[in-house]
C-alpha cells in the first residue's frame, strides 16, 4: 500500500459484518482489505472492487 488516503471511492460494506474464516460475507473483504481501505489509494480501492465482482460471478 503506498500509504496515500483517498476517500473518492465508497466502500462496499453492507453493514452484515460476519466472517467466514477471514472473508467478511456481506462486502466480501478479506480481514486484510477491510483494515487497510480507508488509507488505500483509489488503485488499490478499485482492485478489491473487481476482485469481488469476480468472486461473485464465481
């Protein structure tokens, strides 16, 4: 992560916040990616987005 905070990107947090191991089951995050989103950078932000989307194609 390069440290730089941007906040033009919203979360994807649905606000059901239960884990299934170390995925969140309502955004799909991993523990990891919800701990570091706020001082992601929109790059970063956006490939956790498409990541989830492709997990959900599944």
């Amino acid at each position: 992560m390069n440290g730089l905070a941007s906040e033009n990107l919203e979360s994807p947090c649905i606000g059901v916040c239960a884990l299934d191991g170390l995925t969140c089951l309502g955004c799909g995050r991993s523990v990891d990616e919800i701990e570091s989103w706020a001082r992601a950078s929109d790059a970063e932000k956006t490939a956790i987005l498409e990541r989830i989307k492709m997990d959900l194609k599944g």
